[in-house]
C-alpha cells in the first residue's frame, strides 16, 4: 500500500514519553497527533461506564480491553481512517510494527525503569517524587510493561532512542530532524 500522507510512528513502553514526544514533534511539524493509547482508555471507559481517561480504574483495566482481538481491530481502523487525509505522527505500542508498517519514520523510545517511574511521579505530583514511592512506582511499571508485552512490538526498522539521559526536548529534536530527512 503507497501513501501521499505522512506516518511518523512513535512506539515504546508505558510511561516512556511516547505521548508527550509525539504532540511535541506533531506541533514542530505541523501535523496531527493521534494518540491510540487514549483509543484504548476510551474503549476501557466506556465499558467501564466511567468518563476520566486517566483514572486509576481506566488504567487498571485497560491492559487487559486492549487485548481484545475485535478491540484493536477497530482502533487500529480508526487510526488508519484518520490518517488518510493528513499527516500524522501517532504514538502506541504496534504502531510502526502492525498499524503503519509502511509509516515513513518510526522510533521506538526506551528509558530505565526507574527513570521512566521518577518522570511519571514527577508529573502526577508536580514535585520531586521519593525514593521510596520512585521504588513502588517501578514496580508497578514492570508489571505493566509485562501485561502490555504481547502488544508491544519494535518494528524491525524502528530507531531505537534511550531516553534515560536526554532531556524531552533532545529527543524531540532528534526526532524532527530525522523527519525532515526522509
Ligand atoms: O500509553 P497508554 O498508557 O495510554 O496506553 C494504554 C494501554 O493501551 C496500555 O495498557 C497499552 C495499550 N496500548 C496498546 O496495547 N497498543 C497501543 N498501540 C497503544 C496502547
């Protein structure tokens, strides 16, 4: 399948920044930022009959409605409805792998576990989160990213970026440079 549109693929683990990366480099590009990871609390929260995203109830459930076979088939449809007609950059966990095999960019971002749990606290709590509530929050990500793994394909043709020692906006630079050439 050719495009005229442009894909740019932004995948990686929970809490690794593929969202807020993806709405930076769409806002640098001036394109579209699809976030199927929301598609995904969406379908959860209407199932649960609850309206808030992020709630802790949403988050909890949402790994397992994401396995649903019919479930990702109608996210992944929508997505590639959406991105018929304009440029997107769309962040998840399959996208450069399953939903866009053919997207012109596609990076998967990783980071430290525990850097990836300081990051998440920090913007919860809107302050330097502890050593201890650091430690409980890896937990709970690793358990995560073992619920999510059957999902969470790299591409084969994927940049790998760690993001443990770069600030969001180096990533985000890297990224939109590595846009600008393909
Ligand atoms: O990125 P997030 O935490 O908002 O993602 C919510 C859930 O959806 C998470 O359990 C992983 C899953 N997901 C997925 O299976 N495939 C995607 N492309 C995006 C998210």
């Amino acid at each position: 399948m050719s495009r005229s549109k442009a894909v740019i693929a932004i995948d990686g683990p929970a809490a690794s920044g593929t969202s807020s990366t993806a709405a930076w480099v769409a806002r640098e590009l001036g394109y579209l930022h699809l976030d199927s990871g929301a598609l995904y609390r969406a379908e959860t929260a209407r199932r649960l009959g609850i309206e808030d995203l992020r709630s802790p109830e949403v988050t909890a459930a949402v790994s397992s409605v994401a396995q649903i076979p019919e479930v990702r088939a109608a996210v992944n449809a929508e997505l590639r409805c959406m991105a018929e007609t304009t440029d997107v950059v769309v962040d998840g966990r399959d996208i450069g792998s399953v939903v866009f095999p053919d997207a012109q960019l596609k990076i998967f971002l990783v980071a430290d576990p525990w850097e990836r749990a300081r990051r998440r606290l920090h913007q919860r709590l809107q302050r330097s989160a502890t050593d201890a509530e650091i430690a409980d929050e890896t937990r709970r990500l690793v358990e995560r990213d073992a619920s999510d793994a059957t999902n969470t394909l790299q591409a084969r043709d994927a940049v790998l970026i760690d993001t443990t020692y770069l600030t969001q906006e180096d990533q985000v630079q890297r990224i939109v440079a590595l846009a600008q050439k393909v």
